[in-house]
C-alpha cells in the first residue's frame, strides 16, 4: 500500500512540474498575429498549489503503517474497556433523560 501511495504522489508531483515546464507561457498570456489575437493558456497557481498540496498529503499518508494503526487501536481499546464501558452506560442514561 505505501509503495502505491508514494507512485501517486510522486507522479502528481511530476505532472505539475511538467505543467509548469510545458503551460507556463513568459508574458501576459495573448499574442497578435495578423490581427488576431491568440490566448496561450496560462499557468493556474492555485491549482498548482493544490496539487502539490495533494501530492505532499499522498506522500505523509504513505508514511503511515496501517497494520500497526490496527494493532495499536486494539490494545488501546484493550486497556480502556472500563473506562469505554461507563462511558457508554453515561450514553445511555444521558439518553433516557433526554428521551423523556
């Protein structure tokens, strides 16, 4: 999973220096020629920002070993059984009170 999730963000990484390198055109984005006036498509900053953005959360997600999320949230649960027990029972009481 986290070999899949850092090709995603790698190639997003990838697609937006490319569209940086190819799309960003020097000038203000229209040329004349022979009388007509020719709008080059011009570079998007927020999207660029978005999709590094997109692509630097891909790659923090992929850090993460998920199997060990699992273990751990498991022996937490474990060690707060009481605890989570008298929470649930307040759940319930607190419910009736406002059921009637």
């Amino acid at each position: 999973m986290r070999s899949v999730l850092s090709f995603f963000s790698m190639l997003a990484l990838g697609l937006m220096i490319a569209a940086g390198i190819v799309v960003a055109p020097a000038g203000t984005g229209t040329t004349t020629i022979a009388g007509f006036e020719l709008g080059s498509p011009t570079l998007d900053y927020r999207s660029v920002i978005a999709g590094l953005g997109i692509g630097l959360f891909i790659a923090l997600i992929a850090q993460i070993s998920w199997s060990q999320v699992a273990r751990r949230l498991g022996d937490w649960t474990a060690g707060q059984a009481r605890r989570l027990w008298l929470v649930g029972w307040a759940a319930v009481f607190i419910a009736v009170l406002f059921y009637f």
